[in-house]
C-alpha cells in the first residue's frame, strides 16, 4: 500500500508497510529488504494455504454435530415367546 496518510505514531511515519505481515518499516531500503527476507516468504507460504472454515473449527471445539451412530441402529432382540414348565 503506497502513499498512505503520514501518522507521525508509526515508524517511517506510516508510509512503508507490509500488508501480509502487518508491519509498518523505517524506510524503503528497510522495507525492500524485509521482501527478500526468509520471515516474509515464510508468511507468504502460510498465508497461501486456505484457512479453516467455520464448520472445522466448531467440531474441534466439540460444537459440530453430534455423532450418535447410525440410524435405526437399534440391536434386534428375540421376539419369539417362551413357555415356561412347571415342574
């Protein structure tokens, strides 16, 4: 992002910043460099693979929805009728 606003907080008052690390830069030979450097391709890398979706991260937390087995998956029992004797 080039020719920001000039905050006079930030270091190179606001005007060398690298989005995808979120770092704002003393200069432009700072700047050009941190692009060369192992930490921004790193995070380049990282930032390339898709993030998780909302659906992932409620069943990590255990919010998905519940797993109870299969349908109908009721054990058959005996049905037939049973006489007892007398002795």
């Amino acid at each position: 992002i080039k020719h920001q606003e000039i905050d006079t907080d930030l270091p190179g008052l606001g005007q060398h910043y690298c989005v995808s690390c979120a770092r704002h830069f003393i200069s432009d030979n700072h700047y050009t460099e941190h692009l060369k450097s192992k930490l921004h391709k790193r995070r380049l890398k990282k930032l390339e693979d898709e993030p998780y979706t909302q659906e992932e991260a409620d069943r990590a937390a255990g919010l998905g929805k519940p797993d109870n087995g299969k349908r109908g998956g009721r054990i058959s029992t005996v049905t037939q009728d049973v006489t007892m004797e007398e002795s």
